[in-house]
C-alpha cells in the first residue's frame, strides 16, 4: 500500500492509508468474477469507435495557442514568465 | 414568475420566443429567480450567471435562440470557473472553452450557471461533491443520483429550460431517471469531450438532460458533430433528430433485456408495462438473453479506475489549481486502484483481461442488434436513493449503474424517459433505450413515441403538448 | 584508484589491466527531436531553442490543462517511419500511442504520450566504421518541458518553461552491440548524419535536440551471456563525453567486480568538469510506468503502399555517398567525412564534383583544395565560382627561358654540394632546389617546366 500510495503520488497520511485499505479490498473481490468468463479466443478492446487514422496535418494552430499570461493565469506560483516549483535537484 | 416561464420545455420556449409572445429574456429571468429560491436548499448550482451579466439576448437568429442551458462543472468555460465539484481546482478559470460549449453558444445557448456534480464525476450521488451534496428537487429527502445530479435537478426544478450532463456509466440516465427527467447519453464519439474534464477517457459522453425527447432532440443536434480537437469524434454526419422524432416506430423490433436478473423487482414491471405500449403502437416486443451485468461492473470499475488514475495525474498544483493533498476520498479510492491495476504484474490480470471481456460486452451487442432494432431496460434498479446512502458502499456508484454499464463500455447511445411515477413519494422510475452506435435518431424516436403516448413526464400536461 | 584508458586511436587496442579481464556490453538509447512545424500532439509552434520567451509556445494540450486532448501529428509518424526504413527496420504497420505514467514537474500530464509495445519501427541496424549496431526500436513520444534550476529571491526553485513540451520525440534504441566507447561515438555520430541526411532533425546537441544515453556493463572476457546488471548513464549531449563517459564506467565497473563487488543497478550522470559518472537514481526505486493504450488517440494502420510512398522519400545516405565518391573520384575517405553534413551539402557538391569531372580536372585535387580553403567551398561560393577559382589557382606562366636558367645556375652555384648530391643518387634535393627557385621567381610557374630546367642544367654541368 505505502508503494502504491508512492505510485500514485498522493500525499496521503498513514492513517487515511489504513481506511483506504478495506475499501480496496473490497472493490478488488468483486473482480473476481471476471474469471467465470473465457476470454482466451478474445481481443481486447482499447476503443469503441473502430477509428483509425485520425491524424493532424503539421500546422500551426494559431487560435490555440495562448499568450504567455494566459499559460500562466491559473498558476499559484510563476517567476518571469516559468512556473516555479521548490527546487528539484543540488547543482552539481 | 407569474408567467411560469421557467416550466416552459425548450421547444415551447423557442415557439413563444419565435411568436415574439415572450423573450429569452423573460425566461431566463424565471429560471434564474427559480435558482434563487430554491438554490440554497437544494445546492445544485455551483456558481451562476445572473440575468443582468448576460450580454447575450440580442441574437434571436439561432436555434436556441438564448434559453438558459445549465451547465455541468466539469466542462470548462473561458475565465468563469470550472471546479468539477473539488477543491483541488475550487478557483480554476479555464484558459479556453469546451468544444460543445463552442457549439452551444454557436446555436445560442445562454449559460445560467455550472451544475453539481460527484468531484470529478466520481460516484451515482453527487454525494462526493467536494462542495456538499445536491437534493432531489422533486423530493429533498431523497439523492438526485449523479453524477451529473446538479444537471438533472436543475431540469426538475426548472431551474433552467434545458441541461447538459456527461456520462461514463450512467452519469446522464441515471440522474435523469432519478430526477424524473429525459437523459441522452450519445455514442461515444457523437458529441466531442475537448474542454471536458476526463474521467475514464474511453467512456465519456457528454450529452442532454431535458425536460422531454424532443428537446433532448433539439439539444444534441446543437451539440454533435466532428470536432478536429478530439480524435475520437467521428466524421459521420449529424442527421436531422427532431424530424426524425416524428418516425413511426411500427414494425420496429424491440428486445426487453435484463427480465432474469435478481434484484430488479421494482423495475422490471414498470419496464414490461412500457414494452406493452410499445407494441401497442406496432412495435414487436420479445425478451432477450443478454450476457450479466455483473461482468460488466467489473470491466467498468477497472477500465474507469486505470484511466481515472491517468486522467488525475495532471493535477499537480503546478500550472493550475491546488496541490494533491486536495483529492477527497473518493477521488483517493479511484486514483490507488486504477494505480493498482495497472502495475507490472497485476495489469494481466486486471486491465487486460478487462478490455477483453469489454469485447465480450460489445460482441454480445452485436447479436442483439442483429436481431433488434433497440434495446429497453430500466435505468436503474429503483427509485432514486435517500440521502446518506452512498456511503454505504464503495461500489455505490457502480452497483446503482449496473444496467447502464454494458452500453456505456460499448459506446452505445442510451436514453432514459420516466416509465413510472410514485403519487406518494414524487419519485419516478426511468426506462432505459439502446441502439446500435451512431443511432440515436432510433432511441429518440421511440422514447418520443414511449412519451407522446404515456401521462408520466411532468410537463407535458403544463405545456399543453 | 581507477585506471586512465589509454585512447590509442585504433579502437579496440586500448589496453588496461581491467580490459584484459572484462569486456564491455553496450546498447543506447538515442533521443532527437523532429523538426516538424507544429508540436507532437497539438498545432503549437515547435521552436523551443528560438522561443524569445518562456511558455509562449503552449496550449491547454501541451500545457495538460483539464479536458485537453491530443492529436497526432502526421509528419512526424511518416518521419518516423522514414527512418525506420533508412536504417533497414521493419515496420509495424499497425501500431498505436500508449500512456507512460511517471511524476516530474516538466511533465504536464503526469504521463508521456510514448509508444509501448508496438514502436513504428523496430529491427534494422547503423553499419559504422568500427562495426555494425542492431537497431532493436524506434518510437514517437512526445518531449517534456525544460527545467531551470536558480536561486528566486533566496529561495532555491526550478522553473519550468513548457515551450518543449510536446515536441515530438524519436527514440532509437539499439542491441548491445557496441564493444568499446568509440564504436558507441561512431555509432552516435552516424545516426546523427542519417537523422541529417533525411533532413528530419536538427539534431542540435548543446540543446539538447539530440541526447545519448548508454547502457553500459561489463562481462568476463568469452563470456556470451549477457550480464544480469545495467547501468544507464543519462543526457549526455556530446559524442566526446559519451567516449569518456563509457571509458570511466568501463573502469570503475571493471575495479568493482574485480573486488567481487555488485555494481548497482542505477541511472548515472555524467560530470564534465570532475570527469566522473555519478548515482543519479537507484533503479531499486521499481521503476512501474503503467502503460495502456492512450484512448484519446485512435490507432494508425498504414498499408504497404504507404509505406513504399515514404521509402521513395529517402535521399541518398551518407554511407551510400561516400562509398560512390571514393569509387567515382578516388577522393579519400577522411576527406568525405569533412563534407558530409547534409542532402543540401551533398548535392552542393556532387553538381561541382560532375562539372569537375567533365572538365577533366582531378575531383581529389580540387576537394583537398577546397578544404585547405584555397578555394571556396561550393556552399559559400557556389559550384561554377568554386570551380573557377580552383582552375585560377591552378593556372601557371609561361616563364621566359633564360631567366629561369639564370636563376637556376644562381641557385647552384650558390649550393655547389647539390651536384654531387644529385650525382650520387640523391635526387631528392631537387625538391629542395625547386622550392629555392619557385621563391625567386617573379611569377607563379609551372613545377614541371622549373624542374625540368633544374635536371638540364645539372645534367650540363657533369
């Protein structure tokens, strides 16, 4: 659980993981059932529209792109025109 | 509110406006008076646009000719915040529009105000809302469902002419069934998800919740269409719903799912007693064999776990919103299994064997359709739940959807009209109909017939339809 | 202490203690960054090296605002491709983009748009001078933003600039072929000039467009079996450190097992100034990117004859040049490598190298010419002005006669043990006299014609 917790980068106190824990437990028996059916002839399914292709010609889409107030407009912490967050490695 | 201008059904209010008997104006107003009374008690809303902001009004040259559309908070809006009911994103303002909020402003949709929903779209309730539950409008003890409760109360309680929802497993028709209102869920792929906040990526379907089928009609020919944003819209061409509403359903073959399954005794007959209607009206009504739902439930809760845990790795708190420490309980619950599902070694037993049995879903369709022109069941098990009753389960959500889960990881159109009306708790019962993928012009079309014939949408009678 | 490898020059003959010991496995990881206009998965700018400003090349795609969706790009896919079959892969015609989850602040979505089990490429290989490197794969992802790591009003932060994020990103992962840190330089720099020849990346190494990752272990010398540790010396961005790099794990890998110790298993850096790999990340950290298909983003299936459409899209690679040149024109081999750099170069030069040809004039004279800058190269001064200058330069007077043998027995007198060198089999010191005479004389003259004098002359005097 301390792993996955890690994994899913959630900052989420011992005691929360505790009561996390019988919730996930709970949720993984009732997978269980998937084992009653044969899928071994079967292929997955990743999407339902059975569309292929759909691609974009290489240009620039001015309309979308944003100023550099508006990238930053919802930001809590900028400097200069970069987002900023506490240091993430000692210079070496 | 002497006029009653907020009971008005979209397509009685584009009459009255067309005949210049009222204005957009005039019902706006109405709506909005309605949110102001009622909005305190039943919290559906979680931040409006009052009459005196709206600019709009002058532009009677659109389909939608200014009515007040709410809106679910998980679809974004250019610079008015968009919190998808949590407080990691409780001040976010959107840097740019939803594509179908493009559309419904396009057709002349006045946005009135962005509805609760479960955070993130996580849950059957509204419940998870990180701003506090919505009541159901037609009976305040009891939930609206959800998650695009605050969508579909704000319907009932005619807080608007007309809503719009999104739906992964029921967030549209379950609400909708719950609220006695209609709820369309398109095809995947019908109406574009660009701006709308994802929730499991290969399920989400934005779509109408109204006051009847030919509204539901009118809304979605507003909302549909390819957008070159989101790759997974399709080309095909949108055809004309509402003229198509008007189709007879005579020799259409109707199959009635879900009979033997356990635990569906309040619904089942209500279910029986629409497919009578439908025959009588020359449709041929069989039951059919359909593979459980109970599979489906599991395929759903992992494949929408897997890319719910995706979808929320973006909110780090770095360019928008606040931190991950923000992420209520359930959000936390979803992000750790679909975490889970995924890891090395445990993806083959669950994300993999998921999307193949989701084949199995879509291939038993496939027969089905083969055979029938649509599908019925109920929407849901049964009436709309008392508050507090989410959080009995951590399957809450997926148990209430259950009917609902096999079309939705198939990408099939549903809809759910009111099929029963309880005179003693004024609560309704909803009848689901399924088509094959890109038919909802045939969902429409006998939900019509289903509503034109029956006495159990409210407003009909007020609108003298 | 660890041990210098000496670099002999001749690859493979480098030889310290550990070396006899050990030999080295290596594969790598090769990052470049295509030079489409537009980004991977949205229509923004791609020009992160020339942006004025931080974050003026976004949108809510690659900035990973909610509700955003991706769109590939075409060109990069057909790009993509079209190196696949410059290097010989296969080429998967069905394939897909999957989800690659992992946290880091330049990464917007929390996950990198990548390609997991189906890489539009896969089995082909780079031919270099010092041998052959298998090509195991070639995937399209996308890139991430740029950190900035400065002190903000005392406080230590990182910026992050996403102008990168989402440029679309080549990875060509090799078979651990390579046997010693010049083949795996070699190996690097002719990728680099096909990437250039196909004219689909810039590969601007201070830039980071390119960057070369090695995974370097070491097993006894006959052993075959590949070694149960790897360790991934990351973002190096420059053929020479990539050599050092590798040299310096050669060693400090080799001084560890032979003390019976484990080389850990991590992902290391490389310190230019210290000259040392250093522990960046413990691979014990399980690395688990939950992979699955992106569901935003619809398959690709492509059909041969697309695939034979792109393959006509392929200019003629360096190797292939090279190997005509020497055949066509004797020039050699060191010399070519000078001027290949790209098509447009190439073609620069094959037109003035046919002209040249026509002219009867020696290609090999002209080139060595051109690069020793006596003349300009077709680049600067076009091939018809190249080519004049070069036949300028060539073009000798006529000297009058009696002035040259004036100076030619001046010369000799003034040298009397010329003679006798000459007589007694030394005829080398006609070179010397030549270069004494070609000083004095007033204008620039045919070698031929003074040493033809010099011979007469002396020949008179016996």
């Amino acid at each position: 659980m301390k792993d996955l917790i890690k994994l899913a980068n959630l900052p989420i106190s011992d005691e929360q993981a505790k009561s996390l824990e019988s919730a996930f437990s709970e949720t993984l028996e009732v997978f269980k059932n998937l084992t009653d059916l044969d899928i071994s002839q079967t292929e997955p399914t990743n999407q339902v529209t059975g569309q292929e292709n759909v691609l974009r010609e290489d240009k620039i889409d001015e309309d979308r792109m944003l100023t550099q107030s508006q990238a930053l407009q919802s930001a809590k912490h900028t400097h200069e025109g970069f987002f900023v967050v506490p240091r993430l490695i000692d210079e070496k | 509110m002497k006029n009653n201008l907020h009971k008005l059904t979209l397509k009685k209010a584009l009459a009255q406006i067309q005949s210049g008997e009222t204005t957009a104006k005039k019902i706006y107003a109405d709506c909005f008076s309605q949110i102001e009374a009622g909005n305190k008690d039943l919290n559906v809303f979680l931040s409006t646009n009052s009459p005196t902001s709206m600019k709009q009004f002058e532009n009677p040259e659109t389909t939608l000719q200014n009515c007040p559309i709410a809106v679910k908070d998980n679809i974004c809006i250019e610079n008015e915040v968009t919190t998808a009911a949590s407080t990691v994103l409780e001040d976010y303002k959107p840097a740019y529009s939803a594509t179908l909020i493009d559309n419904l402003k396009l057709h002349g949709g006045a946005v009135i105000g962005k509805t609760n929903l479960d955070a993130w779209a996580h849950g059957s309730s509204t419940e998870t809302s990180q701003f506090g539950r919505t009541l159901n409008p037609r009976n305040p003890k009891y939930l609206p469902g959800g998650s695009s409760g605050g969508s579909a109360a704000a319907v009932a309680a005619d807080m608007c002419t007309a809503a719009i929802g999104t739906e992964t497993a029921g967030s549209i028709r379950q609400p909708a069934s719950w609220c006695g209102v209609v709820g369309l869920k398109p095809t995947y792929g019908r109406v574009s998800r660009y701006g709308v906040i994802a929730m499991a990526s290969s399920t989400d379907s934005p779509g109408p919740i109204t006051k009847t089928v030919e509204d539901a009609a009118i809304m979605l020919a507003c909302l549909a269409g390819h957008d070159s944003k989101d790759g997974t819209t399709t080309n095909q061409a949108v055809p004309d719903y509402v003229s198509l509403l008007q189709k007879s359903i005579s020799g259409l073959k109707i199959g009635i799912m879900y009979q033997d399954i356990p635990g569906l005794k309040i619904a089942n007959p209500y279910v029986l007693a629409a497919a009578k209607v439908l025959e009588s009206l020359g449709a041929k009504v069989e039951l059919v064999n359909a593979l459980d739902p109970k599979y489906a439930v599991s395929v759903y809760t992992i494949v929408q776990r897997a890319e719910v845990s995706s979808n929320l790795a973006r909110f780090d708190g770095i360019r928008f919103g606040n931190d991950r420490s923000y992420f209520g309980d359930e959000a936390r619950r979803r992000i750790l299994l679909g975490t889970h599902t995924l890891r090395k070694g445990y993806a083959e037993k669950y994300y993999q064997v998921a999307q193949k049995t989701r084949t199995l879903f879509i291939e038993d369709f496939s027969r089905l359709f083969s055979s029938y022109d649509v599908l019925i069941s109920p929407t849901s098990p049964s009436f709309a739940e008392p508050i507090g009753a989410s959080e009995d389960s951590v399957m809450f959500g997926e148990l209430a959807d259950m009917l609902l889960e096999p079309s939705s990881i198939a990408g099939l159109p549903g809809i759910s009209v009111p099929c029963f009306h309880d005179e003693k708790t004024n609560l309704y019962l909803g009848l689901n109909i399924m088509a094959p993928a890109w038919r909802e012009d045939l969902v429409l079309q006998v939900a019509h017939a289903y509503e034109i014939n029956t006495d159990w949408n409210s407003w009909r009678k007020d609108n003298n339809d | 202490m660890r041990m210098k490898s000496i670099q002999t020059g001749t690859p493979g003959e480098k030889i310290t203690m550990t070396n006899q010991k050990y030999q080295l496995v290596c594969g790598m990881e090769v990052h470049a960054e295509l030079k489409t206009n537009s980004k991977m998965f949205c229509g923004c700018k791609n020009d992160p090296f020339h942006a004025e400003k931080p974050n003026i090349y976004t949108c809510p795609v690659c900035l990973g605002l909610p509700g955003a969706l991706p769109v590939a790009n075409k060109q990069a896919i057909e790009w993509t491709i079209k190196l696949g079959l410059a290097l010989g892969c296969k080429i998967n015609l069905f394939s897909k983009f999957d989800r690659k989850h992992y946290f880091y602040p330049d990464l917007p979505k929390g996950y990198q748009i990548s390609q997991y089990d189906l890489p539009f490429c896969y089995d082909g290989k780079i031919e270099t001078e010092l041998g052959t490197v298998r090509i195991h794969r070639i995937h399209l992802e996308e890139d991430t933003g740029k950190l900035l790591h400065k002190t903000v009003n005392g406080e230590q932060v990182s910026l992050i600039d996403f102008n990168r994020s989402s440029v679309p990103l080549i990875e060509i992962v090799t078979e651990p072929d390579i046997t010693t840190a010049a083949h795996a330089a070699a190996y690097g720099k002719q990728l680099r000039k096909i990437l250039q020849y196909l004219d689909i990346a810039n590969c601007d190494m201070e830039q980071g467009g390119m960057r070369l990752e090695a995974n370097v272990s070491l097993r006894p010398v006959g052993e075959t079996e590949l070694p149960n540790y790897k360790t991934e010396i990351k973002n190096i961005n420059s053929f020479r450190f990539l050599e050092q790099a590798i040299d310096f794990e050669i060693d400090r890998q080799a001084e560890l097992l032979a003390n019976n110790q484990i080389v850990s298993q991590e992902t290391r850096g490389w310190n230019s100034v210290k000259q040392v790999t250093y522990s960046q990340r413990s691979k014990e950290d399980a690395e688990d990117y939950r992979y699955f298909p992106d569901p935003d983003i619809p398959p690709i299936r492509f059909t041969e004859e697309q695939i034979a459409a792109i393959r006509e899209t392929i200019p003629e690679l360096p190797s292939a040049i090279a190997t005509r040149w020497q055949q066509e024109y004797g020039i050699e081999p060191n010399m070519i490598e000078q001027i290949i750099v790209n098509t447009t170069v190439s073609r620069q030069y094959d037109k003035l190298f046919t002209n040249a040809k026509n002219e009867g004039i020696s290609v090999a004279s002209l080139l060595k010419n051109i690069l020793s800058k006596k003349v300009p190269s077709p680049l600067e001064a076009g091939a018809e002005q190249t080519l004049l200058q070069f036949k300028e330069l060539q073009k000798t007077d006529v000297v009058d006669d009696t002035q040259l043998i004036a100076i030619v027995n001046k010369v000799l007198t003034e040298n009397p043990d010329i003679s006798a060198k000459y007589f007694s089999g030394q005829k080398q010191v006609i070179g010397f006299v030549m270069g004494q005479i070609l000083r004095e004389l007033p204008k620039k003259s045919d070698p031929a014609q003074v040493r033809e004098a010099i011979i007469t002359q002396l020949e008179a005097t016996k």
